[in-house]
C-alpha cells in the first residue's frame, strides 16, 4: 500500500487557504495540519463523563456508570452479593430509602440496571395478619345486630338517628391505634345493619 502524501495547509497573505502536496512557498503561513480523523468516541467519552458528574451531584445513577461514580453519588453500599444468573448481574449493590431499597446490578464495574423494591420491614408489615379491631370492622355485614356492633367496635364517633322513633341510625368509627388507616361507616334499620363498609385511607 503507497504512502499517504504529505499534505501542506498554506494561508496567503490576503486570508486564502490552500492545500498542497509541497511546503508552503514564501509570504505565505501554514504547515502541515492535523488530520487526525475523529469517529465520535472522543466527544462520547466526554459527554458521558458529563452525565456521570451530573448524576453524582443529584445524588443518582444512570446506566453505564462506573463504580466509583456511584459510590461518589450514594457512598459505600450497605449490602452487597453476588449476582445470580437471574439477576443479570456480577454483584448486587443495595441502598436503603426508607420503605424502600434502591437495588443496583453491576456488571464489569459498571450499572447495569437499578429498581426499587420494598423493604423487608415494609415487606413485613403488608405481610402481617390484620388485627383484632379490623377483623372485628370487617365483620360486620348487613343483617347483624346494630346494638352488638356498638358493643363490638365500642362508642362511636358519630351516631347520627333520625326523628321519627330513631328507626334510622348511620354510625362512624375513625381510624385507631388498631386500625390507623381505617375509618367505618355503618347505617341501620329497626336495630339491623342494612349497610357496612370501611375505607382505608392510604
């Protein structure tokens, strides 16, 4: 394969640019240019690195972010282990957010995926049976006694009758110690439940 020629890039006097296979003739200026040819890697480089520093100083993560990166934006991880073939990882990074926990997959140094799953203690808490208050809330249904839901659920905090012979009652429990997100609404008839519902509040 013949040798590249040499190339020459020459600016005369009055700012016209040439280019030449020989040296630059007198009065003018230039010299040989650099043609070093530039795929993108380069600015890809650079702009990644841009990407990375930013998320550092959100305190976040993005894919393709190298280790120490991420151990700059969220510090040292309280839990790692090793990947599974499931997990699609080398090694699992775990960060506690409150209920949650920010799980991140690396790979050769590098983020491969992150999600947030709940925590075991949140895990936990859905996972627990109900307790006696709600069971006792969750049993009354239409049909059953008016006088023993009161007795069941204790006084409530709206007893609502009307003014003919209180035939008509609309009972309210708010939320409990028991039941913290719970508030019932009962309605009786002639001393029997005709409705029965609880809202949970989120």
């Amino acid at each position: 394969m013949p040798a590249a020629a040499d190339v020459y890039k020459c600016t005369a006097a009055g700012g016209r640019v040439t280019y030449q296979q020989a040296p630059c003739p007198a009065g003018t200026t230039g010299g040989r240019p650099d043609l070093t040819i530039d795929n993108g890697s380069s600015r890809a480089g650079t702009q990644e690195e841009r990407d990375w520093e930013d998320a550092v100083k959100a305190n976040g993560i993005v894919i393709g972010m190298p280790r120490n990166y991420v151990v700059r934006a969220l510090g040292q991880p309280p839990d790692v282990r090793i990947g599974t073939s499931a997990d699609n990882a080398a090694e699992i990074w775990s960060y506690p957010r409150g209920t949650e926990v920010l799980r991140i997959g690396m790979t050769k140094g590098v983020v491969a995926w992150d999600k947030l799953d709940a925590s075991a203690t949140a895990q936990a808490a859905d996972a627990a049976p109900p307790s006696r208050q709600i069971e006792l809330r969750r049993a009354v249904v239409p049909g059953v006694s008016c006088a023993q839901t009161i007795v069941d659920l204790g006084p409530p905090d709206l007893d609502e009758t009307d003014k003919t012979g209180q035939r008509y009652r609309r009972l309210t429990w708010g939320a409990t110690q028991e039941d913290p997100k719970g508030t019932m609404f009962v309605t009786c008839l002639d001393g029997l439940v005709t409705e029965a519902r609880r809202e949970a509040q989120p």
